[in-house]
C-alpha cells in the first residue's frame, strides 16, 4: 500500500470508543490512505465499521484517484465516490481531462463532483485557471444532478463569487468548512451544507468553532478528510475514517447537542446531499 507521501511515516491514530449511533464520513481519501486492493478497501471499512462510521465517501484529487475511487466504490457496497480535480491542478482541465470526468460522474457509485473549487494557498494553478476550472465543474454538477463538493482554501470571497456568477447546484457542500460564524451564516442563507472535519477540534480554532456553534443543525456534515486533519487530541497522526468519531463527539459538544441526536441530523443531510441512506 501507498500511503500519501506527507504522513507516510506517522502513526495511526489510535481506535476510538465506537459511536452510540451510526454515521457517514462525508469526505475522505482511501488512496491516499493506503488502499489499492479491494481487500484493502474492505480492510478499511472494517475498521470503520467497528466505531459506527458505516458510510464513506471517498474522494478525488486527479485523474488517476478519479478512476480509482469509481472502481473502489464498487468493491465495498458502503463506499460511494466524489470524482473532480483539485483546484491545485486546474490547469491539467483539458478536453481528454474533462471527458475522463464527464464520463466518471456518470457511474451509479459516484454521488458528488468534487473536490473542487480554489485554492489560493499553494500557488500550484494560477487563480483565473483555478476559477475557469471551478466554473466547469459547477457545471457538470448541474448536468449531472449530483452535489457540489468545494475545497476552499483562504479563497472564502472568490469562492462565492464564482458561485454567484456561474449560479450553484441545488446541492453544495463546503468540505472541511473552514469559515468563521459570518461564512456560517452566508453559507446559511443560501442553503449551502457546512462539512466539519478535524480542525474543528484543535484548541486555537476558536472562529471554527464558532461557526460549527451557530450552523443550523439541517445543514451540518462530518468528515475525515483522512489521512489528513487528525483530530485532538492526535493531532499529527496518520487519519483514516475509524477516527471520525472523535470529530463527532468534540462537535456535539461545541454545539451542546447529544451525540445521537446530532449522528441522526447528520444522517438525514447526508441522504438529502448524497442518496445515502445510513443504516
């Protein structure tokens, strides 16, 4: 197995006490986790399994993890797929790029566009590529009728004015949302689902967690974003969706809401967004 070359060398993070109730990791990264085979993606899924992580959605940065996330999810009757380009390699968006995409997006196990939209942290794409290749997807959304899963990165304000101009999907999604209680209440206004993933946890987050305080609790997501973001208090660790439940309960805490009740609510967004039924 290949694990992702930034936190090849890490520890695992240690298993958490199982959930009281089941849940979907909204947004992870298999590949990059280690998983080639199928016996390593039902391995995978085991683990989670154990903790009432019981759906996941494994997501695309290229073409080649495009390909394979389709594929994977075919291997595990659990396991969907997002298929996009990262905003970091919008300028390799050309018309074999887009074809390989538009056709992916078709398959029956991908259940979101993405991850896309701007990243004006690396300068690996310039902004104006980045945003025409923001714009493309949004688009295929809308073709396909499936949910718009956004990476953004110190990019709040271009984001919504790309969206503003192309016009969103019915369906959005700011993955591992990492706005303040104003972007909350932007994304609020226009319906647009926050995905709370490890950040969310770390102790000098206090305007994530502010925003994670005050999201009205029909538009909340939860994610891994593994093998990256560990959450606290194993921060620094290799993730994988077995540690979602420590995302769970530290946002059910911040929010002051039973960790049942807020599995279940996020349940239902996770259908609402995705047509995953988590049982």
């Amino acid at each position: 197995m290949t694990v992702h070359p930034a936190v090849r060398d890490r520890a695992p993070v240690p298993a958490p006490e199982a959930l009281a109730a089941r849940v979907a990791d909204a947004h992870t990264h298999l590949d990059a986790c280690g998983c080639e085979t199928p016996a390593d993606v039902q391995a995978a899924m085991a683990r989670a399994h154990a903790v009432g992580v019981t759906r996941v959605v494994t997501v695309a940065d290229d073409l080649d993890s495009a390909r394979w996330a389709a594929q994977a999810a075919t291997w595990h009757p659990d396991l969907y797929a997002a298929v996009a380009l990262h905003p970091t390699r919008a300028d390799r968006l050309d018309e074999s790029a887009r074809s390989v995409l538009e056709e992916l997006a078709g398959h029956h196990r991908v259940v979101a566009i993405g991850e896309t939209g701007l990243d004006h942290h690396w300068e690996a794409a310039p902004h104006d590529v980045q945003a025409e290749a923001f714009a493309w997807h949004i688009d295929l959304a809308k073709r396909t009728g499936k949910a718009l899963m956004i990476h953004d990165r110190n990019a709040h304000d271009a984001v919504f004015d790309v969206l503003d101009s192309e016009g969103p999907p019915d369906r959005v999604i700011f993955h591992c949302f990492s706005g303040d209680a104003a972007m909350a209440a932007k994304c609020a206004d226009r319906g647009f689902v926050m995905s709370f993933a490890g950040p969310v946890t770390f102790r000098n987050a206090v305007d994530l967690q502010a925003a994670a305080r005050v999201a009205p609790a029909d538009l909340l997501l939860v994610e891994t974003d593994a093998p990256f973001l560990t959450p606290h208090p194993h921060r620094g660790r290799r993730n994988e969706p077995y540690a979602l439940p420590y995302t769970v309960r530290a946002l059910a805490g911040l929010r002051g809401q039973g960790v049942v009740d807020l599995c279940e609510q996020v349940n239902r967004t996770t259908e609402a967004m995705f047509g995953i039924r988590v049982n």
